[in-house]
C-alpha cells in the first residue's frame, strides 16, 4: 500500500512539473535555435474607434502616418540588428509614448479630476515572463516601468503610488505631471463635461456611449482652425500596442495607454491586465489590444486568441478574427495585432478604424488607418 502511494505521488508530481518542465525546455532549446532573420516581423497599433476619412484632415493623416513609420522603424531597427523581440517592441512603444498624437505618455488623455493616470504591460514569448504597471501619473515612460517590474521585481502588476517608488528606485526617467498637459487633451475632458452635464446624459461608466465626443471646430477659408483635437478616436479607445518576432522565434507584446477620457474611481482598462489587453507566448502568438477595455477584460481578449490556437488549432489569422467577433457581440469594441511563431500576423478590428502598421523581412511594409 505504501509503495502504491508513493508511486501515485510520483505520477502526480510528475504531472504538476510537466508545464514547468515544458517550459525549461523551450527556454533552453530557444537558446541554441540558429537565428533567421529571414523571420523578423513587427506589427504595431497606435489605437481604434472612430477614426474616420470625414473627421481626418490631410495635414492630421500625414501627422499619423510619419509617426506611425518612426515608431515602426524604431522597433524595427533592433530586429534588423539581431536584438531581441522584447527590445523591439518596447522601442515602438517608447516612441509613440513621447508623441503628442497618441493616447499614451506625453498625449494621454485626462481624468474625470484633471489627470493624467497611465497603464501598460510588457510579456516575453520563451518564458511567460510579465510585468506591468497602473495609474501612474509621473513616470515619463510606462512601458519602461512594466519591463522593469518584469524583470527587477518579484511581482507582475503594481500600481499607483507604489508603482512610482518602484520606478524611482530603478532610476527610470520621473517627470511633473505637468509633462503629460496638452490643449487638445485638456479640451476634449472639457468637452466630454460639459456634455456630462447635459440633461439625460447618463454616467459613461455605468452606461456607456459609443458616440464620439462632438468637437466644434472654427473654419477659415473652409480649413479646420484652432485647437481641436488631433487625436480622433472619439473618448474611449486611445491606446498604443506592439508585437514582434526576432531572429530566434521568441515573441514578446507590449501595450500602454492613457485610458478614458473622464474615467473615475482609479479606474483601470484591459492593456496591464495580462491575458486581456496583452499577451505572449512562443507556443502560439504575441497580441496587444486596443479598444473598450471593459469588454476585453471580460472576453480575457488577448488570451483567448493564443487559447483558440493553441487548444482549437486555429490559424492565427482566424483565431485573432473570432476574437473580435466574441467582443462585439458582448457589445464592444475595438481592435488587436497579432504575430505567430511563423511570422504570420493578423490586424482585425470591428470599430471604424485602427492605427496599425507593420513591416516584415521580406520587405512587405503597410501603414494603415481606415477600414
């Protein structure tokens, strides 16, 4: 009887180490693989929703597009020099974080109080490693923060103040909330107030609207004058995102974002939430989320794309689609990039548009807005 014991404890021991000893063993095959740069590929977003030709002037378009192509080509460029899928995705990231145009760093959007409360997330392919932080208001660049909780600390997701002390102890760049403050960011708070304020107008976080903040814009010589908004996403979906695959096949996303315009309550999207706004895994894709947070965080988006390959051996293209498919019909939102072991990528999204871009090493190249 107690040989029959020890060798049942045996069997389950074995059982509960297989992941473990799955994983050892892809992180030390991946250290001898022989690398093919014949594999990079880099896809990255810089948010959905309603980004349409009838609210874009040509002077805002091209703005998008050079940001866009910089962002792509900062991340690029650590893949063409043998770096590593981490490293890539934190560059386009870091990028679009120190640009006006995108809700993320320096163009995040403000708070119901009049703040600037930021959130992202980075994950690594080959171990499932994780970081990510929330709420942080003075820390220049957010996805630094997250890639230093993934590997500076023992945990995956802080927030707030405590998040803060942390980057300041890694001696991460700390800037004035006075940094953040842009007119165009500031006036569309002003904007989605006054209409709070309207009879009948119900709390946007308890019964959302999918209508876009309505701007008054002056004309002169029929030309949009003044300072409008540049971003057009309406309030809800302003994010930034990247996913890439280096030369050894590793995968890695990173994701960071601004949040609501108007939000409340400390309240915190799908992009530092791992397996929701953000997510990688060698053994199936790497994918970053851009829309109503609300609804990816319920659907566990990003996850369930690699789920849908890894358990119902879907083609990633199909996989990332029925995902999307799955959000809406909860009622949301919005859009993802993905890329696979194989370099395969897929953009899919169900708002009116999404900033998205992406550049492999065969010299395919696309920057993308409209449906």
């Amino acid at each position: 009887m107690l040989r029959r014991s020890v060798f049942r404890a045996a069997i389950v021991a074995a059982l509960c180490m297989a992941p473990a000893l799955s994983w050892a063993q892809a992180a030390a095959s991946s250290a001898t693989v022989v690398p093919d740069a014949s594999r990079i590929t880099l896809v990255i977003h810089g948010g959905a929703g309603t980004i349409t030709r009838a609210l874009m002037t040509p002077e805002k378009e091209k703005a998008y597009q050079e940001a866009l192509n910089q962002a792509l080509d900062a991340g690029y460029a650590v893949l063409q020099k043998g770096g590593t899928a981490l490293d890539a995705v934190e560059a386009a990231v870091r990028f679009m974080e120190d640009s006006p145009l995108f809700n993320a760093g320096k163009g995040a959007v403000f708070t119901h109080d009049g703040r600037n409360e930021m959130d992202a997330a980075i994950m690594e392919g080959r171990t499932l490693a994780a970081g990510s932080v929330a709420g942080v208001t003075v820390v220049r660049n957010p996805i630094r923060a997250a890639r230093a909780v993934m590997e500076k600390s023992a945990h995956v997701l802080l927030t707030g103040a405590g998040a803060e002390q942390f980057a300041r102890e890694q001696q991460l760049d700390i800037v004035p909330p006075s940094y953040f403050y842009t007119e165009a960011r500031y006036q569309q708070l002003q904007q989605a107030l006054a209409e709070e304020r309207k009879p009948g107008t119900p709390d946007q976080l308890s019964t959302p609207t999918t209508a876009p903040v309505k701007t008054k814009i002056k004309q002169k010589d029929g030309k949009p004058q003044g300072a409008a908004p540049i971003f057009t996403e309406g309030r809800k979906y302003g994010t930034v995102g990247a996913v890439a695959l280096d030369q050894f096949g590793n995968l890695a996303a990173a994701t960071s974002t601004g949040g609501m315009t108007n939000k409340r309550y400390g309240r915190v999207g799908d992009a530092p939430i791992i397996g929701c706004g953000t997510y990688a895994d060698n053994q199936s894709c790497a994918v970053s989320c851009t829309g109503w947070g609300e609804y990816f965080i319920r659907a566990t988006v990003a996850r369930d794309v690699a789920a849908r390959m890894e358990f119902g051996r879907q083609p990633l293209e199909q996989a990332a689609q029925a995902t999307i498919e799955k959000v809406a019909q909860l009622g949301g939102d919005g859009g993802l990039i993905a890329v696979d072991r194989q370099g395969n990528i897929a953009l899919p999204f169900n708002s009116a548009g999404m900033y998205r871009a992406y550049r492999k090493a065969s010299g395919e190249r696309q920057v993308l807005i409209y449906r």
